[in-house]
C-alpha cells in the first residue's frame, strides 16, 4: 500500500519541480535585452569566418608542433596539480569521513571542521585560486599547479569522505572484533571497499583538469589556452580551432583511457596493456613523475623559488590588501559596494538558470538518437538504416561540445555578441550541452527495458513508446543530473564573466587589475554564497524527486 501511494506522490512532485524549473529559466530570459543590438555590428561576418577556421584548421609544420609542445605543458599542469589533489583529497577525506575519530564528539567535530576545509576549497573556481597564486607569488608554474590541486583536492575529498561514510559496517565490524586497530580499519577494511569508485571517479576529475589546465593562460600561464588566446587576439581562426582539436584529442584520449580503467575495475578483466590496475598504476606514476621532471628542469621552477622575502613581501601586500589593510573605507564597509555585489549576483544566478535551462533543452532534443539502445532498435523493436548516422553525428557533437573549456567558448562568443550575460549563458550551455547530453543518454541505455518492450507489443509507435515509456522512466535521473549540472555551472560563472561575459567574474577581473583587492574579498564573498546556496537548493530539490 505504501509503495502504490508513493508512486503518485513522487510523480506530483517531480511535475511540480518540473514546472517551477520551467519558471524560473523564463524569469532569467526576462534579464536579457532581445534585440538586434546584441549582435556586434560585424557577427555574422566573424560567425562566417569562425566556422571556416573549424572546417580549414592551419596544419603547417610550425603549428602543429607547437600545438604539441602546448598539449604536453597541458598535460604536465594537470598532471602534477592532480597528484598534489590526491595527496590532499586522501588526508582531508579520511579526516572528513570521521573513521579514525575516538568517541561521538570527536569525530563529530572532526567530521564538522575538515568537511567546512574541503567545502571552502572546492566552492572557488580554480582560475580564481589562479588568479590569486599569481598575484601573490607571480607567474610560476605552481600557480597553475597549487591553483588545480585545492579545488579539485577539495572535490575528490569531499566524494572520498562520502564513499568512506557509506561502507556497509558489517566487514568494519569483523575487524574490528578480530582487534584491528583503526588505521588498519582504514587500510584492510574501508578501503579495499571503496578503491574501484574511487579510482573511477578520481579519472573523470582527471579528465576534467586538462580542460581546466587549458584555461590557466587567462592568467598568463602557458598551455593550449594560451595559444588559442593569442590566436583569437591575432584573429586567426585557422590557428584557433587547430588548438582546440589538440585539446579535444587531448581529453579523448585521457577520456579512453579513464573507460578502460573503469571498465577494468568493473569487470576485472585486467591484463591488457592500459586495462589491468598495476599496468595504470604504474602509467600514472611515471606519468607524474615525468612531469614533475619536465616543471622543475625544463621550466625552471624551483619551489624554494616561492619562499624569497620578495614574494613574502608581496603575499603580504596581497593579502594584507583583501583585509582592506591601509584603506581608509575598505570596499566591504561601503553600502554602494554592496548594493552593486548584490546586483552582480543576481546577474551571475540568472547566467546559471539560462545556461541550465539552454543546455538542458538542447540536451532533450538531441538525447533519443544519441542513446545506443535506441540506435540498434533495442529498445523500440524499431531498426531504421539511418540510426546509426544520427547515433555518431550526436555523440561526436556532445564530444566537441564537452570538450571545449568554457571559457574557450566565451573567448570566441563575445566576438560575436556584445559583453553581457547572454554570450556567457551560451558558452557554459555549449560547455554543458555535451555532458548532459551523454548522461541522459547513459540513464536511457541503463534503463528497465521490459515496460518499453510491453508498450511495443502492445501496438505502440516507436514516438508513444518514447513518450510513455521512456521518458517518465528516466526523468527522475535526467532531473537529479540536471540539478547536479547546475550546482557547476554556478561555480563556473564567475570564469565566463573574466571576458567580459557579465555577473561577477567581469568586476572580479576589473578589481584585480585596478588592484582593489577589498573589492575581491567583497565580490569572492557574494560568490562563495551563491555557490552554498546553490548547493543546498540542488540537494534539497533532488531528495524531493528521489
């Protein structure tokens, strides 16, 4: 009786949320000024001339060599960023977890302190912390590098602590019987447990961080960003889009190599080359070793370097600048400043509705063919010849899409549309199309298939088995990924904002270099709000759908 009275219960409230969803994504569009005047007075004369660069990339021997050299600098960034995040993702995460804790109050307090650490560190983006480290200390590699291991340490400690708070007791227990101490309880017991979803997730957030390390150059950091930025500035489209495909080789290949590890870990299927744990265990390592090497040797980048009194000097003017030290009425003390943050907020909030809500639906009206089960007439008892044309157009589509930085996007967008919030909407939903795309499409290839099967039997259209099918099936998961889609898209607002797509991120990038770092502290304080808000909204509306 339950079970019949919570199904309907349930469906009300995702139909509602649905319909509030839909509300709120009209009330942003009301933000924008649709017009004409959004379109520079030369966009569709710059539209024409991007889209020949994408179908006529510069492949000249000077190019491509240096688009090497800026993939390798990519790759060694996010590399030994992602090592240091570990490190601190495994200590912060254990201490998080409260598993080593003695008694209900310590580990309460040790579950409460680290937990606030890790969610401090992973609400800033990295390329604020980028800006940041290189304000403080100057243009080193280990700006790049500190600037990727805090928030993604942040993350994956955050989901590290989760997955060791969720570890079926009864094995902990046993061990605990058999005398173990807790660090063995750690090692032999939780950890064995959680290692596969743990490796598994820590790849996907590696993949991540080649796209993030990309972006470093907005800094003055090099990598591929930094050539697809002088390129843009140079207006040599050819040269840009050549970039962008090293970076989408780049995240592809991490992207392969991330699916045969998990599928390793899934199926234990483990002595090819790459597939097996050791043989990646030991790739990884001598992957971060040698680009460890490559920073300190190649690039010159000694980590005594950072602990001159010079840069103490400077950390301390910095610093000393965000408390508002040696102003008269520091930016945070002024009720103008906070009347234009408040503004600047909102601005931001309505560029993540507009974001998720453009993402979401170019998601909807691609994800059917872009779902294998549906390509190959699984699903539908329906096979039609061009399935499969539609299957790989869509996938290779979220591909591009997802692999494309943001703020890549927003670079090219703001040639093309005036400043605002709209080309920073549109560069994150192009960014997030591709990502929503392919985990909607995963729900439909996870899905029961037997109601869909029945309905087929029954006489149903392939278009009525879609619709009462398919889709009131998966739409508690397409809610739950849209909401989780969101949560970073509001993190990642700030970054578009940096080339003068509006919100936040644009008055950021102007106090930084007017050098009112009270300013920063007002405006990152807005930010980290926002992010906390968001983040408990998200989590509040998916346990209403569950």
């Amino acid at each position: 009786m339950n079970r019949i009275v919570a199904n309907p219960v349930a469906r009300h409230k995702r139909l509602t949320l649905t319909i509030v969803l839909i509300l709120v994504f009209a009330w942003s569009l009301s933000s924008v000024n649709w017009s004409p005047e959004l379109l520079h007075a030369g966009g569709w004369a710059m539209i024409v001339e991007i889209l020949k660069g994408l179908v006529s990339p510069a492949l000249s021997p000077d190019v491509l060599w240096l688009g090497v050299e800026a993939s390798w600098l990519t790759l060694a960034y996010a590399t030994a960023g992602m090592s240091l995040a570990l490190v601190y993702a495994f200590i912060a995460g254990v201490l998080a977890s409260g598993v080593l804790a003695n008694g209900k109050g310590s580990k309460f307090f040790t579950k409460l302190f680290f937990r606030g650490i890790l969610g401090f560190t992973r609400s800033i983006h990295e390329l604020v912390w980028a800006w940041l480290f290189v304000a403080s200390v100057g243009l080193s590699p280990y700006a790049a590098i500190f600037a990727l291991a805090i928030p993604y340490g942040g993350i994956l400690g955050r989901i590290f602590a989760d997955m060791l708070a969720d570890v079926p007791q009864q094995p902990i227990v046993a061990l605990k019987t058999a005398g173990a101490s807790r660090l063995q309880l750690l090692f032999y017991g939780y950890m064995p447990l959680v290692r596969a979803d743990f490796v598994s997730y820590t790849m996907y957030r590696y993949e991540c961080a080649i796209r993030s390390s990309a972006i470093m150059s907005f800094v003055g950091l090099g990598g591929l960003g930094y050539q697809i930025q002088l390129s843009l500035a140079d207006l040599k489209y050819n040269e840009v889009w050549t970039y962008v495909f090293f970076l989408i080789v780049l995240v592809i290949l991490v992207d392969g190599w991330s699916s045969l590890v998990r599928r390793s870990l899934l199926h234990k299927a483990g002595k090819r080359f790459f597939a097996g744990g050791k043989s990646s265990a030991i790739f990884a390592l001598l992957l971060a070793a040698v680009s460890w090497l490559y920073i300190y040797i190649a690039q010159g980048a000694s980590l005594s370097s950072l602990f001159t009194n010079e840069n103490a000097t400077y950390v301390a003017q910095f610093f000393g600048g965000m408390l508002g030290i040696g102003e008269e009425t520091p930016a945070f003390m002024q009720a103008a400043s906070w009347e234009n943050a408040f503004r600047l907020t909102l601005e931001t909030l309505e560029m993540s509705i507009m974001a998720i809500g453009f993402a979401a639906i170019a998601a909807l009206l691609t994800v059917i063919p872009a779902a294998r089960n549906i390509a190959d007439g699984s699903l539908t008892a329906t096979k039609r010849w061009y399935n499969w044309l539609l299957f790989g157009i869509v996938r290779l589509s979220y591909i591009f899409s997802r692999a494309v930085p943001e703020l890549v996007w927003a670079m090219m967008i703001v040639f093309i549309l005036k400043p605002g919030l709209l080309p920073g909407a549109i560069a994150l939903a192009l960014h997030n199309f591709g990502i929503l795309g392919k985990l909607w499409a995963e729900v439909i290839e996870d899905m029961d298939t037997r109601p869909v099967r029945n309905l087929a039997s029954a006489g149903a259209s392939k278009w009525q088995s879609l619709f009462y099918g398919v889709l009131p099936s998966v739409m508690p998961k397409f809610l739950t990924y849209f909401l989780y889609r969101w949560e970073v898209i509001m993190r990642t607002t700030i970054v578009v904002g940096f080339v003068g797509a509006g919100g936040l991120g644009q008055q950021f990038k102007l106090s930084m270099s007017f050098f009112h770092y009270s300013e920063l502290t007002l405006l990152l304080l807005c930010y980290m709000v926002l992010v906390v808000l968001a983040d408990l909204v998200s989590e509040t509306a998916r346990k209403s759908v569950k």
